[in-house]
C-alpha cells in the first residue's frame, strides 16, 4: 500500500498518512464494530477528492481491497464511518462559503455548532440539527438523512437541502439539484457520463415506478435503504437527484459541497412534562398534543431516565460544574416523583410562541386539554427543566459518543420506526422481545414520529453474547414488519442493518437498490461493506473488542 500511496502524494496538496497513531484514531465511529484503515487521507479541496477517486478507479483492478470511505466526526452508529482502506478524512475541509437569506453554502466538514451559531445571530436554525449537534458535521448530516428532538415540526434533512456537489465515479464533480421534466429530458440527451447516468436512473425510476413508490415504509420517517421513492415525481414532474445521496452514507460519491436551507428559530420556548404510569391512554395522549401543534414530542422510558441521571456527569465538562449544578437541583424533583413508579413512560413535548404570554397560554391550553385522561403533567417557561431533561437523554447517548469510554451500551436495534399510530401497541411487544432475550435496554425517541431508539446495556465481549445479536435482529424485523415500519428511522443501515435490506424491503426492491448502487459505483470504490453490499458475516466479524473501563490497549 506504502509504494500505491507514493504515487498519489504527488496529486495531492492534502495529507496522506499511514502513521498507526492517526489510523487508530479513525477505527471506531459510535457504532459496534471497529476497523483499521490502511491510510488517513485529509483533502485540501474538491480538486483532491477528484483526483484521489480517479486514482482509486485506475488502480482498482490491480488492488481489489482499494477503496475510500468518508468520514465526518465520526458519529454514525452503523459503522458507516469506518472502513479497511482509505479512511477521507473531511472534518478540515469546513469553510462555511456563504450566508443568504436562509441559505447556508458550506463544506460537508462544517461543523453544525458553528452553523447554528452563526445562524441563531439571525433567529434562525437548522431543522435537522441532531443530538450529537456540538460535534457532527453537515456532511455527516446529509450522508445519514439526521433529524433532531423537533422532527415532528422540521423533519429530517431531506425536506431542507437545496442542492448539493457530487464527486462521482469518473472523478469529476458535479452539481445536483430539483429539476424539471424538461431540464431532464435535456440533460438526458446530453452525450456525456452524467447524461447517461440520469438517462439510466429515470430508466430504473420509471420503469418500476408503483414498485417503488409501494415500497415506501409506511412511517413518518426512514433511513434504510436508498431514497429512490423520492426522487422522480411524475405527477409534479420534477426529478430531485440530492434525494439519492441523501442517506446514501458515501456509499454513491463523495459530497464535496452543501446548499441547506434554515428555518425560523423559535422565540420562545417551553414544555410540558407528562408522566404516564400505564400505556393504555397512550395513543389518545399523542393524539391531543399533536393537535397543540408541537415543536417536538419526545419520550423515554423510565430506565433511560434512571440511566441518564446516573451518566449525566458525562456532560459536566461540556457544560461547566456551575450549570450542572444548577441542572441537578432542576431534575431533583422529577427524579424524586419518577423513582419507584415503573412501569411508565415519560413524553415531553415542546411548544414554542411568538411572546411569552403567548407561550404562557399555548402551554396552559395543553396542560388543561390532557386532565381529561387523569395524568400528571407539568407546565415549564422558559426551559427550566426541559433543557436539563434534554441534556440527561444526551448524557444516555453519550455512552455510544466520545469512544464509547464507558463501554456498556450496544447500537444494533436502536433505530426502529413505525407509525405514531401504532406506538401504543409496538412498544409493549418490543418491551417482550427485549425480555424473551433477557436484553436490559432503554427506550427513547421521537414519538410524534414514531421512532424508538433502543440501546441495550450489555457488552459484547464473548460468544455468548454475540449469537445473541442475529436472533433478536430477526424477531425486531418480523415485529416492525408487522406495523409496516422500518429498521431505521434516522440512523441509516451501514454495517449493522445493510444485511437486513432484502427482508426490509423484499428481494425486487433490494435488487433494484443494487441496480442504483452499481450504476453510480461499478467497480464498488465508496464505502464498501455497507448499505447494499453489507454482508452480517463481514460485519460480525469486525465487532470491536470491548474492555472494561479505564483499562488502556
């Protein structure tokens, strides 16, 4: 690999390295699995990513195992992030180019803090911010379709890009964006690489055209699998090609530039707090806030709640020792109400108004239009205990970010998604599939979305526990099949849920999803071992070696 290398450094003006301590460093994303590249490469430009891709489609034949995964922050809780060959490293590549109306034109490497900074000097915010905001980049956003805890009001990141630039597999860039059915028909006839690639899409598209709009999981949300149900509107006649690289996971090309569009930061915001001590007024419950038109509806379990008291000291250097403690004194007494009640559910959900007094009365109107089903509920101004509530669930997600230090918390089923309406009836039979494999987990998520995020509490460190992992995947597919759901609802498939594609989505649409991927990536140079050429062999075999806390390599 050292002599290949030698030939690209001379085509590059970014970084190539081979140095174990830097190849170390980008093994592990959030995700089970771990791999070592053989080299970190850093680009300057879009000039070097086009060069490298050109380099890897010369040399692939010669080197099979030759190919390039891109990489953010490292965030992603599928493996996505990480891979065998050359790790791109984006996160240098972060210049926010531009700042109109509310457009904002940046790298894929920007980071989503400075974004929202910037914009929230203009009242505005990004929709799709995702709870790992503070380090996540744009690019890690686009490649996973992330949403945030106000989904319910801003959806997931799909609904908000403008346009993208593409670095395809004939090493060129090029700019994708809505079109119309006229712009098509002419850039189909174009004698070129990219005419061809739009003429065989629409192909593909229009040719299975029910097929594919029927296989659109049946829920608010979804990651899995490849947008193609969103890309060719024949009755609108607008064909949206960002739609496919959108959730791709790098696994198409390589996104080198981001037009996104911001949305109007709410005033003033505050929340209720509802505590459910059974799930049988559930659905009537979600149905009345929903009618209050919320920012989000957001709930967890009662051991999620627990667990992220207890591993809310991850966040005291992020916040400061003042603010902890001062959030502390805010949970006390929820956290004295809640022990000791399970079973029980605990929703939030988020109004936003104009004015106070407008908040005061939207808020009041909810609290009074829920007594009718005979549970407690609390109004909260102005944050008070919502924003420690929403830091306790980032402290729950913090076991899977920053390394995994703690060691304890397993992303493989913690992304499925259903219908709200059939939350009330899903969440009891996940609850038992959880039991039946004597699984400890949390359970959060977006509910006004339908979207569970189950994270199991076990190590994976012996045999045991690993023959553990196909059985449950197989009994959370059967049951949100059941619903019409998906496997993922925000988090993507990557290594973990890839596998599973042809029972997500039958063998006809997952052929077609291969058909997509060998058409914009023939010889399989992005992000192999992913998406639809993941294999649970492959990914098994790469699950990182766990050890107990503190204990150094």
């Amino acid at each position: 690999m050292e002599q290949l290398l030698s030939q690209l450094r001379g085509a590059l003006s970014g970084t190539i390295s081979t140095s174990p301590a830097l190849r170390s460093s980008v093994r592990r994303d959030a995700s089970l699995f771990e791999i070592t590249p053989d080299a970190v490469i850093t680009p300057e430009s879009s000039k070097d990513i086009q060069s490298l891709v050109r380099f890897v489609m010369k040399h692939k034949a010669a080197y099979p195992k030759l190919a390039i995964t891109p990489r953010g922050a490292g965030t992603d809780m599928t493996g996505a992030a990480i891979g065998s060959s050359i790790v791109l490293d984006l996160t240098k590549l972060d210049t926010i180019h531009s700042f109109k109306g509310r457009l904002v034109h940046a790298h894929p490497g920007a980071k989503v803090y400075d974004i929202e900074r910037m914009l929230g000097a203009h009242s505005l915010a990004l929709g799709s911010s995702p709870t790992s905001r503070d380090v996540a980049t744009l690019g890690g956003i686009v490649a996973n379709n992330s949403a945030g805890e106000r989904s319910f009001m801003y959806g997931s990141t799909q609904r908000w890009v403008s346009s993208l630039k593409v670095v395809l597999a004939d090493g060129k860039e090029y700019t994708v964006r809505p079109m119309s059915r006229r712009e098509l028909e002419r850039k189909m006839a174009e004698p070129t690489y990219e005419g061809r690639l739009y003429a065989h899409l629409y192909s593909i598209l229009n040719r299975h055209y029910d097929i594919i709009r029927n296989a659109r999981p049946h829920t608010v949300r979804n990651a899995s699998g490849y947008n193609l149900w969103d890309i060719w509107d024949r009755e609108e006649g607008i064909f949206d090609l960002t739609q496919l690289f959108i959730g791709s996971q790098g696994t198409l090309g390589i996104v080198t530039d981001i037009t996104i569009e911001a949305v109007k930061k709410p005033q003033y915001v505050g929340a209720l707090l509802v505590r459910m001590p059974t799930l049988k007024k559930l659905d009537a419950v979600l149905k009345t806030i929903k009618e209050h038109s919320p920012l989000s509806i957001e709930g967890f379990d009662d051991i999620t709640f627990l667990q992220g008291l207890r591993t809310y000291k991850l966040l005291r250097k992020q916040i400061g020792n003042r603010e902890y403690a001062k959030q502390q004194i805010q949970l006390l007494p929820s956290a004295t109400v809640l022990k000791g009640s399970a079973p029980q559910l605990i929703l939030t959900a988020e109004i936003e108004g104009d004015t106070h007094a407008e908040l005061l009365e939207k808020l009041e109107r909810l609290h009074e239009a829920l007594q009718k089903y005979k549970i407690q509920s609390d109004v909260v101004v102005d944050n008070p205990v919502n924003v420690p509530l929403r830091r306790m669930r980032q402290s729950t997600l913090a076991l899977l970010q920053d390394k995994m230090k703690t060691q304890h918390a397993s992303p493989f089923i913690d992304d499925m998604a259903v219908h709200p309406d059939h939350i009330a009836a899903f969440l009891p039979r996940l609850r038992r599939v959880l039991k039946k494999h004597k699984l400890p987990a949390t359970i959060h998520g977006h509910f006004g979305d339908g979207i569970f995020h189950v994270l199991p509490l076990s190590q994976i460190t012996s045999v045991k526990e690993q023959v553990k992992l196909e059985p449950i995947m197989r009994d959370i597919i059967k049951l949100t099949l059941e619903y019409d759901g998906s496997l993922s609802g925000e988090h993507g498939d990557g290594m973990i849920r890839g596998p599973w594609l042809p029972a997500q989505f039958n063998q006809e649409v997952y052929t077609l999803f291969r058909q997509v991927k060998e058409l914009f990536d023939p010889l399989y140079i992005f992000n192999p071992h992913k998406k639809t050429d993941a294999t649970w062999e492959y990914s098994m075999s790469h699950l990182r070696e766990f050890r107990p806390h503190g204990k150094k390599r």
